[in-house]
C-alpha cells in the first residue's frame, strides 16, 4: 500500500501540475503578459505548488528535513535535470536584460537560504522576510514587464490553451486540488519508506520527494522547449527556483518554524549553490544555453544523485 500511494501521490501531482499550467497560461494571456513573465510567475510558480503543499504537509506530521530537503532538491534538480534536459532538447537563448533582474533575486534568495541554513533554524521572522522578499520580486517582475513595448512580448509561438476564463479557472481549482491530495499522499508515504528504509528523511526529501514534485516542472519546460519556448522553459526553472526559497521556504517557515538537518547544512545548501553559480555562468556566456552544456548540468546532476545514494546507505 504504501508504494501504491507513492505512486498515486506522483500521478497526481504530474495531471494536477498539468491542470495547474494549463489554465494558469490561459489567464496569463488574457491579462497580456509576456511569454518570459508567465515563465518566472505563472507557470514557474504554478509548477511549484506541489512543492509548495508537499513542504507544509511535512512540516506539519514533524519532518523537517522532508520539508526542508524537497526546497533545495528541487532547486538542485530544476538547474540540473529539468534545464539540462531542456537544454538538450533544443538550446535556449537568454534575455539579457529581463535576466540580469531574475539572476540578481535568485543569487539574493539563494545566499539567504544558505545563510538560514547555517544558523541551523529557519523561524517564523525570517520565513516572513523572505515572503516579503517574493512580493518585492513579483511587483518588480511586473513593472519592468509593463514598459516593455508591445512587440517584445508576442508570444515565441502559438500556445494551445482554454479561451473560456471560467473554464480556465476551473482548470487552476481542479490543479490546486489534485496537487493538495497528491502531496498528502507522497509525503505519507516517503516518511514510511524512509523510516523503513533506515534512510535519513533528509535524504528522501533530497531526491525521490524533490524529484517527483519537480515533474509538473520537467513537463512543462521539456514541453517548452520541443515547442522552440525558450523563454517559457528557461522562465518556469528560474522562477520556480526563486519561489521555492523564498515562497515556500518563507511559508512553510511562517506557519512551522524549522530546525535544519545537519546534512542539508553541511552538504546539499552549498550543492545547491553551486548549481545556482552554473546556471548564471551557462546563461551569460553568449547569452545561450547550449546543447553541450545542457549535457553537462545533467552529468553533475546524475553525479549528485549517486552521492546521495551512497550517503543514505541505498
């Protein structure tokens, strides 16, 4: 029983990640935003909400490391899986100056992030900084979106989304709510897994939570980027990112303060750092990510889960 609801705990969250997309794009439209915005905002931060309820859940039934684990193992796993692959798909040009914006919080909230997690406790004041921090970015994000001239934000290519907002909107409630019962269902079953296991919940938390609530993510940027959606692709995975760490590491702070294992401290916090300085890296050399380095995020990435393997003992 307990497999059976980690897989239905990660089918739900895929066709609830997808619901979620798929109307929050077509409400994003209607309100004429540019393909990159509805990357950083919409979908990025549709595409995390099963992050978002997968890290409160765990809070809540006491797994810190769970909760904390799937923040910085999606971050890890959006540059390294989800970009790389993207990447190898079909290469990605970068905006220069919507980036030099986005890279600037995302460096920002991710030095937050690892100074929290030295100081071993993220609390309630600090979770509410860093939301302060979201909606400080969101309201930049938006502004700078507006003076852009009409012609720089047609869409990259026709997407296929509902025209009707009402049906739009039933689509995100429906998302919302298939991410909730899905998160419900992962989180139950990863704890039981790793308690059986003998696997530190840090570690399960790290790779099998982060990887299955990062797919909506990995379907929606490789999507993207089949559909030569560079902007959407690249949008979803740095957005995404900075709403993990300051979103829902800033909620899920708020409402449940949380005591940092020592391995994400010690180890994982500092990975994801280095991924984050990658991923810049890639993005302004030519203003392009390539094919070629889109196969090396993947190779760190495998790197990485092999580590990890081998620390929990699996």
């Amino acid at each position: 029983m307990t497999y059976l609801a980690l897989v239905a705990g990660l089918a739900l969250l895929l066709a609830g990640g997808d619901l979620l997309v798929r109307g929050a794009v077509a409400l994003a439209a209607r309100m004429g935003l540019s393909p990159l915005l509805i990357g950083l905002t919409i979908v990025g931060f549709g595409t995390s909400m099963p992050e978002l309820v997968t890290s409160l859940n765990a809070a809540f039934a006491g797994a810190p490391g769970i909760a904390l684990g799937n923040v910085v193992g999606s971050n890890i796993a959006n540059i390294g899986l989800i970009l790389g692959l993207a990447a190898l798909i079909a290469p990605i040009a970068v905006a220069r100056g919507d980036f030099r914006r986005d890279a600037l919080w995302l460096g920002l909230a991710t030095l937050a992030a690892l100074a929290l997690a030295q100081l071993g406790h993220v609390g309630r004041g600090a979770g509410a900084a860093l939301l302060v921090g979201m909606a400080g970015y969101l309201v930049w994000a938006y502004l700078s979106d507006r003076r852009k001239p009409a012609q720089a934000k047609a869409p990259e290519a026709a997407q296929p989304h509902p025209q009707n907002p009402a049906l739009a909107t039933l689509l995100v409630l429906g998302g919302i709510a298939a991410t909730v019962l899905g998160a419900h269902l992962l989180v139950g079953a990863a704890i039981t897994l790793a308690r059986g296991w003998q696997v530190p919940e840090a570690v399960i938390g790290l790779t099998l939570v982060a990887v299955g609530t990062s797919l909506p993510e990995l379907a929606t940027s490789v999507m993207a980027a089949w559909r030569r959606q560079g902007a959407v692709a690249f949008g979803n995975v740095v957005g995404s990112n900075i709403f993990n760490l300051l979103g829902i590491l800033g909620a899920t702070a708020l409402v449940h303060p949380l005591d940092v294992p020592a391995g994400i401290a010690a180890v994982d916090v500092w990975v994801m750092l280095g991924a984050t300085a990658a991923l810049i890296a890639a993005a302004v050399t030519g203003w392009r990510i390539t094919r070629g380095e889109g196969g090396v995020l993947l190779v760190l990435y495998a790197g990485y889960i092999a580590a990890m393997a081998l620390r929990g003992g699996v």
